[in-house]
C-alpha cells in the first residue's frame, strides 16, 4: 500500500495546530514544522557551512514547498557509530521532546571500525524506534537515509572494492529495519557514487560530500516526501 505523502501529513499537522490556536510543535525557536536529524558527520555536515548540511537544505526546500519551518535540530557527530549516537542523544537532552520530522543517517563508522553487521542492526533497529518515538508514534513522519559510499571518494578510491560490498551489506540491514517498521527508507547512495566521475560533489577534505552534494540528497529527500 503506497503512504501517504509525507508533505500533505505535515501540512494538516500544521493546519491542526493553528486550528486549535496552539502553536506548532518546536525545536527551540520560532514556530513551524519542527524537525530532529540524528546521525554522524554526514548529518552535521563535516567541511561544509552549516546551511549547506542536507538537513538546512531539505528544510528549505520545504518551505518553497509551503511548508511553514522552524530550526532544525541535529544530534550528530562526525565519527559516530549507532552506540555513539545513543550516547550522544541521551546527553543532548531531546528525549520526551516531540518532533514533526525526524531521520536517521548512521552506520559508516559501524562498517569503517569493521563493527559486526549483527550489531549494527541491533542497534540500528533500536534507534529507529526512538527516532519513532521523537514523531510521537507517527512513523509516516520519520524517515531513513542511506550511507553514502565513501569508496568512491579520493581517501577512499583505493580500497573502492572492498568498502562498496560493506556499504551495500550495512545498507540492505537497514533497509529491511525499516520496512520492517514501516518506515520510509531514501537511497542517496547512489549519489555518492558519483564523488569520483563528479569531483565538486567531494568536500575539500576528499572524504565527505560537498554542499553540492547534499543539496542533490535534499532534492531527493524532498521529491521521496512529497511523492
């Protein structure tokens, strides 16, 4: 059965709320849609400025979409692995909070560490439904992306044909946590995959996506919400 667009759940939340005279669900400041990304550096956006991290992006593509936004918050630190972003939640203090969006990118540093696949659903599945639970139990305004595949970076073109494999591996294992959960799962992998052929979608650091790049995730993001 196709869900129900993202987008059009937003807005009638938005509408419910101003409905009631009560102002929307927030992040800390101003008023809107509020929304929560947990993750790692590709959340936090390493070696690019803050508005060009995919979850600023998607967010202003919403906007242009009519979609009243507030902040965004981010839990996420570059290195961290699904144990790490626990950790990392429970200190930032979100926990009891409620969100009208909320996603979750993590697993590069499971794989890069060698960190069994097992765990990493364990894990994986367990932050995914505290990331359920931040939507207040609406599982149709959660969303999961995939890990991008640093082999087709320049740190990490030599050692492309082993990376690629685990990427898939860690990427099917959370495929399947999310349909198991009935959670929207987008593919940016793909994407990634281009940082070699496409040298201005790699950041200056030679690992990490540029802003360029990101911006390509949010339009997917977008499109993938809204559809």
């Amino acid at each position: 059965m196709k869900r129900t667009s993202l987008f059009f759940l937003l807005m009638g939340s938005l509408f419910a709320c101003r409905s009631a005279s009560s102002d929307p669900l927030k992040t800390g400041t101003g008023t809107g849609i509020s929304y929560l990304a947990l993750g790692d550096s590709y959340t936090i956006g390493e070696s690019v400025d803050e508005a060009d991290r995919y979850p600023n992006q998607l967010m202003e593509l919403l906007k242009k979409k009519g979609v009243s936004s507030g902040a965004v918050k981010i839990v996420a630190r570059t290195g961290w692995t699904t144990s790490e972003l626990k950790s990392g939640i429970a200190a930032a203090g979100v926990e009891g909070q409620q969100f009208d969006l909320v996603s979750l990118l993590i697993g590069v540093n499971n794989e890069f560490r060698g960190q069994s696949l097992e765990t990493f659903k364990t894990e994986f599945k367990a932050l995914l439904v505290q990331a359920i639970g931040f939507a207040g139990g609406n599982k149709a305004h959660v969303f999961v992306v995939s890990i991008p595949d640093y082999g087709y970076t320049p740190y990490g073109k030599d050692r492309q044909p082993s990376i690629s494999p685990r990427i898939d591996q860690f990427n099917a294992a959370a495929l399947a946590i999310a349909n198991e959960l009935d959670v929207k799962f987008i593919d940016i992998t793909p994407i990634s995959r281009k940082g070699l052929s496409d040298p201005s979608l790699v950041a200056g650091d030679g690992l990490h996506p540029s802003g360029k790049q990101y911006k390509q995730w949010a339009e997917l993001i977008a499109k993938e919400i809204s559809d």
